[in-house]
C-alpha cells in the first residue's frame, strides 16, 4: 500500500464516534494558530506546520496525543514522556472527551507548534 493510499476516515472507522468529535475539537483549536498538515499513515495522524509537531492515535473510544516539545511537562495529565534527543521530548495526553481540549491543552501545542 502506498503512503498515499490511507486516509484521515480510516483511523476512526471502528471507533466510537466520541473519538472523532475529540480529534475535530482539536484540529479547529489548532486551525486557530495558522496551517496544520494532517498527514494520515497506517496507525496515527501526524500533525505538522513546517515540521511535525504532533500526533494522534486513535482507540475505541479515546485517543492519544503525542506533543513534541523542546522540554519536559510537569503536568498529571502527561502519561507518558520519553526524551528522544538532547533538546526534544514527546509527551503523551490521553483524551477521553472533547472538553480536555482544554486551555492547557491548547498552550502546550501552541509551544511544539512554534518550534
């Protein structure tokens, strides 16, 4: 299969339908800070601007947000971080409704989307 063969659709067929309302919630917040790329691959949705700068995996019924970012967040709602490089992380968000598309949410991708 071709990189050009998947499709955004394709990562919520199965799902329930709350996952996509997620994923829409997001986009629009990040529509706001100016052009997002989605770039769908078999498992994920990556989202770029000049460079990638986040990326989506959707499950039943939540999906997972990775962020890259030049630092560490303190924060509970970080299930996950892995430093991949001197002056890189991914920092992994567990969204399970659209209303964590929060505030803090939407300041955390506005500092990986400016990188």
């Amino acid at each position: 299969m071709s990189i050009d063969a998947y499709q955004i659709d394709d990562q919520f067929t199965g799902k329930d339908p709350i996952v996509r309302s997620i994923y829409n919630r997001l986009l629009a917040a990040l529509q706001e800070m100016g052009p997002v790329r989605e770039e769908p691959k078999k498992t994920s949705i990556h989202l770029a601007n000049k460079s990638g700068f986040a990326g989506v995996h959707t499950r039943r019924s939540y999906l997972i947000l990775n962020i890259r970012t030049d630092h560490a967040i303190d924060s509970p709602r970080i299930v996950k971080s892995e430093q991949v490089s001197k002056s890189r992380f991914h920092q992994e968000v567990r969204l399970e409704c659209p209303e964590q598309v929060d505030v803090e949410l939407v300041d955390w991708l506005r500092a990986a989307y400016a990188l």
